[in-house]
C-alpha cells in the first residue's frame, strides 16, 4: 500500500471516531425513555399567523385549506389561525412585549401555569409589510431580552 493510501485511510478512520464520539455524546444526556420535550400533550396544536393586510386574503385562504384537510401529527388536530394587523400595529405590540417571550435565562418546561398562559398569544409566524418592521421588532428584544428573536442566524442582513 502505498503512502497515500494509507494517510487516506487514516483520515476516514479519524473522521469516523469523530463521528462516532459526538454521536455517543451527544445522545447520553437525553431525556429518559425516549419522551420528547414537552410538558403536557395538547388537546390541539394551533398555529397563530400575524399577517399584513395585503397578503392576508391569501394567506386566510391557504389556513382555510389547510384547516379544511384535517391534518394531525400524533393523532392531535392542527389547526391555523390567521390574525390581519397593519405593520405598524404589530410592531408596536412587539415593543410593548403584548405577545410575551421567553427570557434568555428561561426553560420552557420551567414555566408556572401563569407563565405558559402568558406565551399562549405568541405568533409562530408574522408577515409583515416590510423586512424593516422585523429588523425593529428584532431590535427592540434583542434590547429586552440580549439574544435575538427573528433574526437568530442572520437573515436581512
């Protein structure tokens, strides 16, 4: 066997520990019995969307579809909800934190009753009129809360 043969190989075993140690790492601190990362079983799953007044027509329709297929992931119901605000509205409630967020330092599994129904009015999605409007709203937890909301790996910028 030649030299290079021979550091190839070397660098594919390497390359496979690599893997492998992360991988044995990684998994040890699971959590136990293979449960997911909940902490109660929802009677339904809903998905809240702010949406501009522009768009929201269509994008009323496309919940109205989704809504209309009956679609499940674990036997539990979706279902879409579609909120219209002008873009300036919604960056004013943003800012005033009416929709609420996680602190840095807070655990989801972690929260009091209260504390979970606070999160209960957060978005998953928002549409706004502008990319601008998100890079404020960014802005202003990212002031609040030391870590980024929207824009958590770089987008718009």
């Amino acid at each position: 066997m030649n030299r290079t043969r021979i550091i190839f190989a070397a660098i594919i075993v390497v390359a496979l520990l690599i893997v492998g140690a992360t991988f044995l790492l990684t998994n040890r601190g699971g959590t136990p019995g293979g449960t997911a990362l909940t902490v109660d079983r929802p009677d339904t799953v809903t998905i809240r969307i702010l949406t501009s007044l522009p768009v929201e027509p269509w994008v009323r329709s496309a919940a109205d579809a989704f809504n209309a297929a009956d679609r499940s992931v674990d036997g539990v119901p979706i279902q879409v909800q579609v909120e219209a605000v002008d873009g300036l509205t919604a960056l004013g409630r943003w800012d005033r934190d009416e929709y609420g967020a996680l602190a840095a330092d807070q655990r989801p599994e972690e929260l009091t009753d209260a504390e979970r129904e606070e999160l209960a009015n957060f978005p998953v999605a928002w549409i706004p009129d502008s990319r601008y409007l998100v890079e404020l709203a960014n802005a202003s937890y990212k002031e609040r809360l030391g870590r980024d909301v929207f824009l958590t790996d770089g987008e718009y910028r």
